[in-house]
C-alpha cells in the first residue's frame, strides 16, 4: 500500500452495544490511535540470564477531542446520565433598579421559562457599603423595609425605595434536559466508528478510511469551564475492550482498520 497523507479529521458515530445510535461529531479537534504492547523486564526467572522478559498487557488506547459540550460525551466519558424533562429547574440572581414600575426580573421571559412562586429573595444594596439588606415579602401595600411581587416576577416596594438598586434571586423552569453524575458513576461500553480521508501520496485522489472499535469503554476530561473567546475541548480516552462475537464482527476483532484501495 502506498503512503497516505491525513486530510481532515472527519466524523465519529458511537453506538450502544445493541446498536442504538448514541452520538455523532463531525467538528472534531482529534483523534489519535496509540496501539502498544509492552514487554516487561523481570528480575531472574529460569532463562539463565539476569533478567527476562515477559509480555505485559495492552495498552490500547485512542484520544478524541472535540471543542464543544455534548451530554452524549458525558454519558460516555464520565458515566453521567442525561434525561430530558418539561421543567428542570434552574436558580436566576440579578441586579435591577426599583423604577416608577418596580423591577421585573428577566431570566425566565429571556430564556421563555416560568418564574416559580415564592422562590424569591430581594435584598436592597447599599450604594456606598455594597451591604445586601434583606427585604420581607408581603401581598400588599410595602413598606421601605417590605416588597410585593407578582406572579410572572414583577417586583414593587415603597416610594423611598424607588431608584435603588436590588439584588433578586429566585427560581425559574423551562424544558431541557439534567445530565446527573454519581459519585461512583462508571461509564457503560459502545462501539466507536470513526469514519475520514486520507490522500494518496502518489495520485492525489482520496482515500477513504473507516476505523471501527467494536467495544470501547470512555474516560478522560469533561470540560465544561468558561474562559472567554476560547473554546473548551473535551477530550475522551477511549479504552479498547475484548468484544463479543457478533454479526457484524463474527471472528471478535477488538479493532479494525480500513482503506478504500
């Protein structure tokens, strides 16, 4: 076979171990194959020389970076499981000024989710300590040490508070999905397909290169840091397993490799 030359880094596709497909990236930093076998150095043994090799076990293990979130690599990497539901619950804290109108807090109509009852804290700032002092809610008819607050989050308190600014925290629902992880999470095994080009040295046409890890089992660094106008790469160390016999892998190869020729 002629040599190759690597152009672009192409697509995974990771499936649960019954087939179900499970996740797919096509914006992928890198993937690299380290296959290694180690021989171990023993001390003595029956070879008649002062030290004597024994085969150790492999070490095969593939990298994947990608530059954005996904729960499909929580789940994968990190054993986290992801559910979808109607309202997951997230916490809003802001600051506002008490206008002619009061304060409406903004996060659930910005994100279109539903502020929750009685969820509220309203604290007054004092302009030259910065102290956050806690007011008292009441149904009506607030005093300057009080404020009412209205089912979609509208906050009102005296006229002696008007023009002041606030700190609110509060809580907010909208659909989306929770990915959980335990304490003695544990990832379960897939099958990774990574599908690219390669260049052929020779005549410049592409090459197509499929290589398939029949059971793999994730690790690694979820990255969900911020850090301003860098992108995080969250990077999964795959492990390669023994697999079973299947349909699609009847002699049990643990990997395979390959080229369009």
């Amino acid at each position: 076979m002629r040599p190759l030359v690597i152009d672009g880094v192409g697509t995974i596709v990771a499936r649960e171990l019954d087939g179900k497909l499970k996740y797919v990236e096509d914006k992928v930093t890198k993937v690299g194959l380290q296959l290694q076998f180690d021989w171990q150095g023993v001390m003595g043994g029956d070879s008649g020389y002062a030290f004597h090799y024994t085969a150790g076990d492999l070490q095969d293990k593939v990298t994947v970076e990608v530059p954005r979130y996904s729960p499909a690599i929580a789940d994968m990497s990190q054993g986290g499981t992801t559910t979808r539901s109607e309202n997951v619950l997230f916490e809003g804290n802001e600051y506002g000024l008490l206008g002619a109108n009061g304060y409406t807090v903004k996060d659930s109509a910005k994100y279109e989710g539903e502020f929750v009852a009685d969820s509220d804290e309203v604290y007054l700032k004092d302009p030259v300590t910065d102290e956050l002092k806690a007011l008292k809610r009441v149904a009506t008819a607030p005093t300057d040490e009080q404020y009412t607050i209205t089912a979609d989050g509208k906050i009102n308190s005296s006229e002696a508070n008007k023009g002041k600014e606030i700190f609110v925290t509060f809580n907010w629902t909208k659909a989306g999905v929770e990915t959980a992880f335990d304490g003695t999470r544990r990832p379960t095994p897939f099958k990774l397909t990574h599908r690219f080009e390669l260049i052929d040295d020779k005549t410049g046409k592409k090459v197509p290169v499929q290589l398939t890890i029949y059971k793999a089992l994730g690790g690694g660094t979820l990255d969900i840091s911020q850090e301003r106008k860098k992108a995080n790469v969250t990077t999964m160390d795959v492990q390669v397993m023994e697999p079973d016999r299947t349909s699609d892998n009847p002699e049990g190869h643990a990997m395979t490799i390959k080229f369009g020729i």
